[in-house]
C-alpha cells in the first residue's frame, strides 16, 4: 500500500504558489516592454512626421509643374530640375539592370552553390564585407580611373554608362551581403524536401528557395539604390556637370543629377548669404 507524505504535499503546494507568482511578475515584465516597444516606435514615427511636415512646409509653396519641366537657368523664377531629373532617373536604371542581376546571382552563388570550406570562397566572403563600408568616394576614385579613363572609347568618357557603372560597384556589396541574408532565412529543411523528391540543387533554389527569400533580396535592392540615388561624391569625382540644359540622348551622353544640383544650390545659397569678407574662406 502507498502512503502519501504530507510534507511532500506542503513542498508541492509551496512550488505551485511560487511558480504562479513567477507567472504573473512575467507578464508583468512582458507588459511593461510591450508599453515601452510602443513609446519607441511612436516616438520614432512623430520625429518622422515632423520632419517630413517641415519638408513640405517648404517646398510645396515653391514646388510647380514648371519647376519640373524647365532647365537650369541663372534666374531663378525660370529654373528647373529637367536635366538632372532625367539624369537621375537614367543613372538609376542603368545602375539597377547592371547591380541587380550580378548582385542577386553573386549572392546565390556563394551561399547555394560555393564551397564554404574553400579558401578562394572565404577570401571573396572578407572583402565583400569589407567593401560594403568602403567610402562612396573611393568608388568614385576607381570609375573615373577605370570607366572614365581606361574604357573611354566605350563609356565616352564621363558619361552617364560611366557614372551607372560607378555607382553599381557602389552598391554591389551591398546587394550581395541582402541576398546571402534573405537566403539563409529560407529553412534548410524546404531544400532537404527538395533534395529528397529528386530535384537538383538549382531546381530547388529556383523554385522553393528563390520565390521565398525575394522580398528581403527586393528590399536590399531598394535600400542599396536608394544609396546610389543620394550619392553626390562619387558623381563628383567622375565629372558630373552642374549646369546642363539639353536632355541626355543616349548612353554615352553628358549628364547632370539632382544630388549635383542640390549640392550646388546649397553652396551657392550660404556663399550669397554669407557676408563679402567671409566669402574667401568659404571658396
């Protein structure tokens, strides 16, 4: 015959109400974090509102179609942004059909199909990462060495291929490092089940891998373009104009980008507002 222990039942009793008081102090702690997870995101996105409410309070009273579709003029009820809208918008698409594709096959090659076991993979891993934080005017430094100059009777010299070309090796690491990362969020168990109805391994990137890791590669992708879109340093340095008044009709075309003209606006709105002896430090 068993005997039950009445000290056992007090221990018993004694755990179960000190457990039930661990549960209510944890969702105390899980309550107090989700209030303060709240304060931060609204703060983050009031300072966003305030500032984007800023921006348009200045802007939209000066904004006008006619400021779209004019050119840069040295009187400034006739200027406009036409060239450089249309430089930026060709710089974005060359740079886009040349650092998407590469970028995103880069990245499915080193992590789907490359040996992470090789010495070469390892190698091309570290200066990747390293690339990524590379300042956007050494970029600059190597396009106008190599697109502007090495290959001029390709690019034309500073041309707007040149400045796409550039501003692709700009955003290339960076793309690639999204890539590998969206992969390596797909479960190894969806390429095992893969593997095991007989699919090669492209066949199970391309149709199980690839389809789920596409919004984080999209995501990088834009996040990368949009660095390109607001690099001015890299323009400068490959030759950008400042000053363009005609539309760029091909490639191998002169060019101007918005970027451009805003720095240039800017240094010329604190050399007119700066007084006369104060000028010279500033030129």
């Amino acid at each position: 015959m068993t005997t039950i222990d009445p000290n056992a039942r007090l221990q018993d009793s004694s755990t179960a109400s000190r457990f039930t008081a661990s549960i209510e102090q944890r969702y105390r702690l899980d309550r107090i974090f989700q209030i303060a997870c709240l304060i931060a995101t609204l703060t983050g996105l009031v300072v966003l509102g305030l500032l984007l409410l800023d921006v348009l309070s200045d802007g939209l009273p000066r904004f006008s179609w006619q400021f779209l579709t004019s050119y840069p003029s040295r009187r400034a009820e006739r200027a406009g942004v036409l060239s450089a809208l249309a430089g930026t918008i060709w710089l974005l698409l060359i740079t886009t059909a040349v650092a998407f594709p590469v970028g995103v096959g880069a990245g499915i090659f080193l992590e789907e199909f490359a040996s992470r076991k090789s010495w070469i993979t390892q190698v091309i891993e570290v200066n990747i990462n390293n690339l990524a934080a590379v300042p956007s005017i050494i970029y600059g430094l190597l396009g106008l060495q190599v697109f502007v100059r090495l290959m001029q009777p390709i690019t034309g010299g500073r041309s707007l291929l040149a400045g796409g070309l550039t501003l692709s090796l700009l955003v290339l690491p960076v793309i690639i490092v999204s890539t590998r990362e969206a992969l390596r969020a797909v479960p190894d168990s969806l390429r095992q089940a893969g593997f095991a109805l007989g699919s090669t391994r492209w066949q199970t990137v391309r149709e199980h891998v690839l389809p789920l890791a596409l919004p984080g590669i999209l995501t990088g992708t834009i996040l990368a373009l949009s660095r390109a879109i607001g690099d001015t340093a890299t323009l400068i340095v490959i030759g950008a104009l400042t000053f363009v008044t005609f539309l760029p009709d091909g490639l191998q075309s002169q060019f101007t980008a918005l970027p451009i003209i805003i720095s240039t606006g800017h240094r010329a709105h604190k050399l007119t507002s700066t007084p006369m002896p104060q000028r010279e430090s500033l030129c």
